[in-house]
C-alpha cells in the first residue's frame, strides 16, 4: 500500500506539500522553445531545487512524455504548454504563481 499524504490525498512521490508550505511564492515559469529537428521541448522553471525531479517524474507521468531535469528547469519532450500548467496545477501547485509564457 502506498504512502498517502494525509493533507493532498496523493502518494508521498507525487506530494509536493513540504515543498509548497516553504516556497509558495516561487513563481514558475512554463514556456515552449524549439529545439533540434523542429521539434518543441516545454520548459519549466522555478520548481524549487530540491523538488525538481519528484516534479518531473510526476509532470512526465502526467502528460505521457519524456524529458529531463537540470538544477531548477524541468525539459519535456513537446508541446504541453497549456497541459502542464494543467499537471502542477493537478499536482498541487498554486495556479497563480504559474506563468505560461
Ligand atoms: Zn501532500
């Protein structure tokens, strides 16, 4: 049985609760580039550092995607502007604080 967080109902991996009681004013930036052979990658920005990967794992899970993490920016794999916004929003993010350039 899976550890569930008592305060959002999601499995211990995917809550981001510890992490949004200290950093509920970070602002986090979601935008697209490309990159090579005209693909897209949807970039995030401003997950606090110590949650980047959990984030990851669970925006990847999320939108069905591949991607990576590096220091605090999240690179998925395509155009999920708009979805991902969506998944940290799901995943318990606060909507205001997250920009979609
Ligand atoms: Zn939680």
């Amino acid at each position: 049985m899976p550890d569930i967080c008592p305060k959002c109902g999601l499995p211990k991996e995917l809550c981001v609760c510890t992490v949004l009681e200290k950093e509920t004013e970070n602002k986090i930036k979601v935008y697209t580039r490309k990159a090579k052979f005209d693909k897209y990658v949807t970039v995030v920005e401003g997950i606090g550092q110590e949650d980047v990967e959990r984030t990851a794992k669970s925006l990847k899970r999320v939108l069905a995607c591949g991607g990576t993490s590096k220091g605090d920016i999240i690179e998925l794999q395509g155009e999920h502007k708009d979805a991902a916004k969506k998944a940290l929003v799901g995943i318990g993010y606060r909507e205001e604080n997250i920009d979609v350039a």
